[in-house]
C-alpha cells in the first residue's frame, strides 16, 4: 500500500487510479449530500481529503467519525490541480473503520504546546507536532546514511559503564536492588554520559566510527534546552586532526539539513506557515554558508570592540563565551557559522590536544547563526604523559582511566572528534525552542510521563 | 583518501596508482634488502601488504615497527593477480609513524576468546573481532536503511521509563542519589526492557514505525545468550496483522543478510576459514528460503510423532517450545524457517491478540535453522474491555498502564509488530556462539569492564 505523500508529491500521476487508503480522521465537514474527510497516515504532515458522496455512502455513519478515528477507504484518486489539495480521493467504499471516544484529547483547533506535554503518547497526532518527530526521524535516517556512504563504523559504546566521561558528576546510578549491586561488589555502574571514549578505542582500529545513542546526565536545572536523557552523535576520525573534524562537522550538518529540506519539505512549510519563523530560509542559507574558522584569541580582540553592548563585558582570556557573544559572531560580525577554535584549556575536558603555548587546546565550538552552540569537539592527546599528567592536575581518578590512557601507548597516531546533542540539531532545523516538544516522551527533573 | 578496502576490491583499476595509505601494522617480515609489512585500515577485516626496499629506506626503522604500530605511508599501488594479495603497495616514503610499546596485548598469532573478553578495548584489533564487528555495523546501517527505503519513522522510545513493559520485574533502577529521587517524590525510574508500548503509541498517527536502541534486563543469568545491556529492533505497523508482521520480519531479515553477504564478503570469507562453520552456505541458504507457517496446534502433531527423541516427551496443548524441539521443525522437518503462530495465552505477554478460541493468542516466533527462536512478534490487542481483562487476571497495576489502555479508545483499528535482539542477529550472521563476543563492551552480571 502506497503512503498517501506519495499520491500527494505526485498528483497528476496517480489521477483515475483506484487505491485503498488507511489513517486517522483529521477533520470531517459536510452536509447531508457530501462529506468531506480529511485523512492524515503519518507519511506527512499533509492529510488528504476524501469525498463521500450521499448516493453510494450512508452518510450518518460518514458523519459520526470523529478526528482520530481510524479509517480504511477505497476509492478513486482525482487531481484537483486548480484546488488548495492537489489530489482528493473519491470514496467508494469503506473498508473499515474504529472510532475513537468522545473524550479523545486531541482537538481540530490549535493547542498550546505545555498542555500537549502532558499527553506525549498523543501530542504526534497534532500536525504540529507531527511534523517537528517527522523531522526528527528524517534527520535520524540521513545522519546514518551519511556515515554509512562514507564507510564509518557504527559505534555501540556501552550504556552502563563504570567511567563517568567528562568527570563531571551529575551521572545517574544504576541498580538492581542487590546488596553488592549486579555488576559485583565495588563495581560502580552508571549511565554514560558520552559515547566518546569508548568510541575513541575503536577509532584507533576502526578508523573512522560515529556513535549515535542515549546519553544520561543527571543535572537538575529546568531550562528549555536541557534533558535528562538525550541522544548524542558523537563521530571519532583517527589521524584527524582539529580542522579535519571541523570540516567533518560542518560537511555532516550541511547534508543531512539538505536532504531534511527536500524530503521534509511539507513538514518545513506547514512549520514555517504555523510558527512564522522562516525556518526554510534559515536553512536553505546555512546549506550554502562558508564557514569561518577563527582563533579564541582572535574573538576577545573582536568582542572587546564592542564590549559595551553586552552583559559580560569583561573580555578577558579565560571568558567561556556567553551566548551573547555567541550571537554577535555569527549574526552580526561574520554573519556565517563560525568554528572558535584553541580555548584556554581551564574550561575544557582533559583528554584535548595541548597546543605549544601551553595554555590552549585544540579545542572549537561550532556555531551557528540564530542558535548558537551545534558542535563541540576536539583533537585528542595523543601523548601518554601529557595526558596522564592532565588527569593528575585534575585530580581524575587515574585508576579508572588506565585503559583509556593506554590507547596512548598502542598506536595512537592522532584521533579528533566531536559531539552533536541530537535534540538540539532537531531544534535548530525545525526552530523550536523547547527541547522537550522534539523528542517523544522527554525526560527532565521532576518528570518521567509514562 | 581512500580506504585499503577500495583497492582490494579493485586490484587492476588502481594499478599504478600513487596514494597514500594509514592504518595499523598488522605483521612484519623480511631481511636486510627487502621487508613486508601487512598495513589494516579497519575498513575490512584483509590487509594490504606493503614493500619496502633498502635502496629507498632504512629497513632498521621499518623493523622496528612492531603489530599495532600507526603508519601512514606513501608509495605506489601494483596489481598482482598471480599472488596470494591482489594488489600491494611500493613504499616510497613514510610520511609518520608511531610505534606501540612492548607490552601491546594483541599477538600475531591466534588468541583465545575469553582471554580477548578481558581487553575489549583492544579486542577489535585482532581480525576475528574486528570481522565480527565490521559485520556488527553493516548489520545495524542495513536495518536503518530498510526502514528507511519503506518510509518507517524512526521511533526513539525513552529509556528511562515508569513502565516495565512486559511486567516480568527484572529491570534495573535509575537514580541521582537524592532522597526524593530524580523524577519527583514517589515516581519508579527503571531502565526500558523494551520500546514497544511507547513505540505503539506513535504506530497510531504514524502508521510505521521501528526503534533500534539498548534495552536492559537486570536477569541474573550467566549463559551464552545473554546481556544485562543488548539491542532491540521493534517495528510496529498499525492496520498489520499477524501474518502481516511474519512477513515483514521475514523480509527484514532476508534483506540484510543478502546485503551483508555482499558488502562483508571479506569479513564473512574469514570467519568461515577460521572458525570452519559453514556460515556463508548458511546465509545463502536463508536468503533464498520461503517460508512455512505453521499453527503451534499443528506443531504438537508433528512433535508428538518423534516424541521419544527429545529430553521432554511431554508434548501437550500448553507446552513452551524448547530449543530441541524448534531444531527438529527448523534443521528436520521443514528444513527452512518457520513461523509457528497461535501460541496458549498463558505463556505470552498481555498485549498479545486474543484469538477466538479463548486459549490462544495472535501470537508467532520466527525460527531460523541452525539457531532457532530470531524472532517474537504478535498482533496486538486492540479491543479496550479484553485487554483491561488480560491486564487484571495478570495481576498488573492498570494505574501505570491507563495511557497504553487508553490508545484502544482512540483510533486504535490494529497494530501488529516483532522485537529482534541486534546481538541474536550479529550471532546468526557471524556464526558466533558467545553473545559476549558480538558486542564491543558487553555487560553481564558481576561484568562492567571499563
């Protein structure tokens, strides 16, 4: 069975055809000589309409679908190409039908974004929100295409694991009740909160791998970009270096936002139209942008020329760049996403490059015009006592990162890498600005809905 | 830059060509005039020899350069179709290097598995893991490009969740240390034993949807076949029934295989002349067969026939099929996979279709010779008033399970779907018996490695 965005792309093709169409009733108007009914299948955001017409249907029964009912239908398809639908079916019969209670929670008209929160196993059937998961899952599918034509290993770095990454606390525990907990007895088991060290293992072997997997952090602020539990794409390059992962970031991003616009774009418009957000513009302009790379040092010369106009306006080395500072690189100075790269090494995590001046590491965040942050990644030390002597200054616990600082001592050429937060790539192609209304069911402090 | 994999499978086009190589030593021989070195490159689990001269180098640095070494080497590529290696590399010059120390754990010569367990962060290195785990990730890259060629949406159900699924207990808890707990005062957070439910959700308004993401279960089970960590493959198709989903899984699997067999034919070459276990005959097999359906009624006849064969002669109208008797219809009787459907309710999950006859349910397990259970799958449900009946006789908190109920009540017209586990999967395709050995870090009880 064809999915009716086929009939939909493809209008003058399908007229005369017979076909039998499955869905959900998203809005049913009429009079007691034709009805009209218009079915969406979740291949688009787009419904397509269905004509009942009085001599070959009872049209009470027609009339009693309520939005939400599941339907099967056949009929013949018409291009209507002077119509607001390009095609409409003609019903000549009704397969089968399942209505839905009168308490079904889901209205015709438009409903605010924090009430649908509360419904996260029904929100999609709202076409906003059908549209923003259909993204998602497009974009899902191309960054696995993307890899996979350029023959990266899909990496499955453990979920559990008894390394906490980034050391940065906020992790969640894991247990089976038992007293000496299921991994044995001293044996700490958390949720990773990166893929990546353990995906840097199989770089150096493999090459080239990306991970792309759940990731965990148990920090208790409730903003609008935060989740407990999130997915992360996380590539891994040996012999990278720092401006090839670069590269890498921006060529991935590119094409994955390129083919979401071809193949979203029903999804793009009918968001760009609900939200006037000119998300399609936005896009279609970072699809075509160069990217400037430019130094840490560089930037506090740029931003102390207009320090008065921020919040932060001491520009100093050593400032992690606010959001504001952010903004005014990419929207207003260079106009362009912009890779800042050696930061000074205090703000970053241990395992980065350390450039000569001691003091940096080959380190950028790559971002973007009207979001800011996408991308932060890193070369990799490749230096066992550099690295070893990083951990220590740290005061990280040596003992738990011996098998990753032995990946040292057994051929490490170089490695580079970086982390995309999935769920902020959603947010940045469909422009919505709550994290939790583009992933399924989100999971933050104080919430865990069904 | 190409990877080593290109050349191998184009020997005469690349003839001649000046490239440079990257990749790990794999082994090293020779003398005083002339030495050759076996570079990988992870893209394939062969290596390409690599010549070097004394007139060009100095062949006591090329020595030196033990298995695990990084290389990156320039030089020119020569066809060699007479040789055992179709295509090996003229050194020129070694653009850098880096050795490994001496205690690197991964030798030439072949090593045992369960030694391997002990280092997975290196394992992949040796060419039985690193086949097993090329094989891993063409497997995973396939299944997503399946879906998405037949327009299913990629469904990230949460991890985290308040629901346990299939109420069989076993699940590992999540916490932040705190006393209210993370989620809110009085909210279970265990970790996901399966997408389904939450997957179900969006098949209504979706239509087609799979997931592909870990899942967990805190079974204190020490066997072959099982992870605490492990991944699932779950479609769900709303408007499928049973034998709708037999077909999708069936096909599911043919397409993979078929595409595995061509795109790992080195790696699935070398398992099959290292291990000696006739695995690619076996998927080729697999990938031509039709398949039986057969009604587990029918299965107790034909079982009750050889009765005196198996460990349990019992056969009778309520028995679990065992792996003896799944042999016996797979690699005996039929000779092909079978899908025995129409299984007694009171060994099947709650959500299972209840068949008419009162005592079975909608139910199939898809068994492939030589392994036997691949996969378990039913039509669901979709009557409110039955499956409320079903969750009460079980004895489950219908409190936590409202929301599920309630999408019975709301265009839910059927819905069918299967779970695959990932590593079932990669062990049929490789032949590979210990689940641990599919998986790049496998957790188990008493195990958390690194």
């Amino acid at each position: 069975m064809h999915s009716i965005k086929k009939y939909l792309l493809k209008p003058d093709f399908y007229d005369g055809w017979e076909v039998t169409l499955q869905g959900w009733v998203s809005s049913n108007r009429g009079n007691k000589k034709i009805r009209f009914v218009s079915l969406n299948d979740g291949s688009t955001v787009k419904n397509i309409q269905i004509v009942f017409k009085s001599e070959t249907f009872d049209l009470e029964l027609v009339d009693s679908l309520r939005t939400g009912a599941a339907l099967v239908v056949k009929g013949t398809l018409h291009s209507t190409p002077e119509a607001k639908q390009p095609i409409e079916l003609q019903a000549s019969e009704i397969v089968s039908y399942k209505n839905v209670d009168q308490d079904y929670p889901i209205q015709n008209q438009e409903m605010k974004m924090d009430v649908l929160r509360e419904l996260p196993h029904m929100r999609h059937r709202t076409s906003l929100i059908k549209a923003i998961m259909l993204i998602r899952s497009t974009l899902a599918q191309e960054v696995h295409k993307y890899f996979a034509a350029r023959y990266f290993y899909y990496m499955n770095s453990p979920i559990i694991t008894s390394n906490d990454g980034e050391g940065a606390g906020e992790t969640f525990n894991v247990s089976d009740g038992s007293k000496d907990g299921f991994f044995g007895k001293g044996n700490k088991a958390t949720l990773g909160v990166t893929g990546q060290l353990h995906g840097e293992s199989y770089a150096i072997g493999m090459n080239k791998i990306y991970t792309f997997a759940p990731t965990f952090r148990a920090e208790n602020s409730n903003t609008k970009r935060h989740l407990a539990e999130f997915w992360m794409i996380e590539p891994e390059v040996a012999f990278y270096d720092l401006h090839d992962a670069i590269k890498l970031a921006h060529n991935l991003i590119k094409v994955v936002v390129r083919n979401v616009l071809h193949k979203n774009k029903f999804e793009l418009e009918y968001i760009e139209e609900t939200l006037q957000n000119g998300i399609i513009e936005r896009l279609e302009k970072f699809v075509e942008s160069s990217l400037k790379i430019v130094d840490y040092k560089e930037v506090l010369e740029i931003l102390d020329k207009v320090k008065d106009r921020f919040e932060d306006k001491n520009i100093h080395f050593g400032l992690d760049l606010g959001s504001e500072h952010e903004r005014y690189l990419t929207d207003e100075y260079f106009k362009a996403p912009v890779a800042v790269i050696n930061f000074p090494k205090d703000f970053k995590a241990f395992y980065m490059y350390q450039n000569e001046d001691g003091k940096t590491v080959a380190a950028f965040d790559l971002l973007v015009p009207g979001v800011g942050e996408m991308v932060g990644g890193s070369q990799r030390e490749s230096d066992y006592d550099k690295l070893l002597k990083r951990v220590q200054e740290l005061g990280i616990d040596e003992k738990d990162l011996q098998w990753y600082l032995d990946l040292r001592r057994f051929g490490h050429a170089a490695s580079a890498g970086f982390g995309i937060g999935f769920e902020r790539l959603v947010m940045y192609v469909t422009g919505i600005e709550n994290i939790r209304d583009v992933i399924p069911y989100p999971r933050t402090a104080g919430n865990i809905r069904m």
